[in-house]
C-alpha cells in the first residue's frame, strides 16, 4: 500500500511539474530558442541573396533572443530558424515546432483564441496596387480579377469588401507576394491586394515600380506582433521586456531604417513605439 502511495504521489508531482512547465522554462533549458519566420514576406521577413533570415520582424527577434538570454542569465541564447509561410506559421506554433513567429502577423481577436501576441512592433495597412491609368478607385473592377495573399487577414477582407459593395470580380489567391505582383504587371489580374509597406517594398524590390502603382486607399488597421502560444504569459513578458527596451533606446528607428530602407514611416506609425512600449 506504501509503494502504492509513492507512486500515486510521484505520478502527481510529474503530472504538476509537465503542468506548470513553460517554453520561456524549455528555451532555458535547451538553450536555444525557435523562431518561426517566412521566408516570403520582405521588409518584415524574408530570406537574404545568401539564403539567410532577415528583414525587421526577424532583426526584432535576433534583439529579443539577446534580451532574454540576459533575462534568464544565460551567456547566449542560440537562435533555430524554421521557415514557415502565411498558412503553416500558426500550426507551427501550435504543433510545439516553433517557440515565437516573427514575421508580419496581426493581431486581432480571433487569433487570441489559441494565439498569444507581444506588443505592437509595426502598424500598417492593406492597400492594392494597379496598372497605371487603369483605375481609380477598386469600385471600377467590374467583371475583373483581384488578387491576394491566401491565409491573410486581407484575404477575408477582400472577399467582402467585393461582396459588399456588390462589385463583380473574382478573387485569386496567391501563395506569394511576388507571384501575384507579376501577375498584374502581365495583365493575368486587375488588382492585387496586401499591406502597403509590404507592397511597396516588394514593387521596388521586383522591379515593378514603372508598371504598377499603389491605389493609396487604407481598407484596414494591420497592428503587427510577434507571436506565440496562448497562456505563455512568462516568454510574453520577455518578449515584451525586449521590444520595450528597442522603443526606449530609439534601436528600432535604425532597424526600420537598415531592413526597409528609405521607407517614409508615417507619423501613426512611429507614434506607436512611444504608445505601446512598456516602462520597467
């Protein structure tokens, strides 16, 4: 009956212990942390000419792997880069394969259902771009095709608005950014939506800035987080201390400024920084 009880209470204490374990307490214990990152979605994540992770969302994530290695009192913490794209960067999470997404993510209620998000680390906005001189506005498209980042918070978006405002077009879904750009440029689609910073690097970034424009209309409010698993309000608070410590120090300025280049930050945007970062 002894032996018995030992082992109900050790099986107890295990079942306490796997409860009460968190990522923050796994990234510690392996020393390594996981970002997820796509490897499609330049200025905020995308892969380099050498095949490396970069862009702003993923510098953000390289300072925060700093800032919780001295947060845990760690001399390093080792960085494991699994790329992932706009459909499988959730599962990934949620599968246990990657610890924190770093890339251009909104956070929006529904979301929060399974997903936890840091503070604000960007505001931006879907925009579409055109054909010069074709249109003016989205509402002329009648009878065309659109096209849009499939598993997006604009994909939803788009689809509504056409449906709303009962205009007669299609929607195409694109798996990235670059191939529903030259799509447009070749005349296979009318319009192409996405968030104008992404746009906008990615025209310049294509070669395209001749042959396409921004329609310059804001159809939503995209606040970019980094984001984990629900409940891990520790690795949340960590990930929070080190984007606060970026605001504060002015560092994020010089990241926009490395990863995105001449791009005009709007005075929304950078009021943010000043907004959402946290004091100690």
């Amino acid at each position: 009956m002894i032996r018995t009880l030992v082992l109900a209470v050790g099986a107890f204490v295990a079942t306490i212990s796997a409860a009460s374990a968190d990522v923050l307490t796994d990234i510690a214990q392996r020393g390594t942390i996981r970002f997820g990152y796509r490897g499609d979605a330049p200025p905020f994540s995308y892969n380099s000419v050498m095949g490396q992770p970069t862009g702003l969302a993923v510098a953000l994530c390289r300072e925060a792997a700093t800032s919780i290695a001295r947060q845990l009192d760690l001399p390093k913490v080792d960085i494991e880069w699994v790329e992932v794209n706009a459909r499988t960067r959730f599962p990934a999470i949620l599968e246990d394969r990657v610890d924190i997404h770093c890339g251009p993510a909104s956070s929006t209620l529904g979301r929060r259902k399974t997903l936890d998000f840091s503070i604000l680390y960007f505001v931006d906005g879907a925009d579409a771009v055109i054909r010069p001189a074709e249109y003016e506005t989205i509402f002329e498209i009648d009878g065309g095709t659109v096209g849009v980042l499939g598993g997006t918070t604009t994909e939803p978006l788009v689809r509504d608005l056409i449906q709303r405002n009962g205009i007669l077009a299609r929607v195409k879904t694109f798996k990235i950014h670059s191939d529903g750009l030259t799509a447009l440029v070749s005349g296979g689609i009318d319009a192409y939506f996405g968030d104008s910073a992404i746009l906008r690097f990615q025209l310049r970034r294509l070669g395209f800035e001749d042959r396409a424009e921004l329609l310059g209309e804001t159809f939503s409010f995209e606040p970019y987080a980094l984001v984990m698993k629900r409940g891990e309000t520790r690795l949340r608070l960590a990930i929070d201390r080190a984007l606060s410590e970026t605001y504060d120090n002015g560092k994020i300025y010089n990241l926009i400024l490395n990863e995105l280049g001449d791009y005009d930050i709007s005075a929304q945007a950078r009021a943010v920084y000043g907004i959402v970062g946290l004091p100690e």
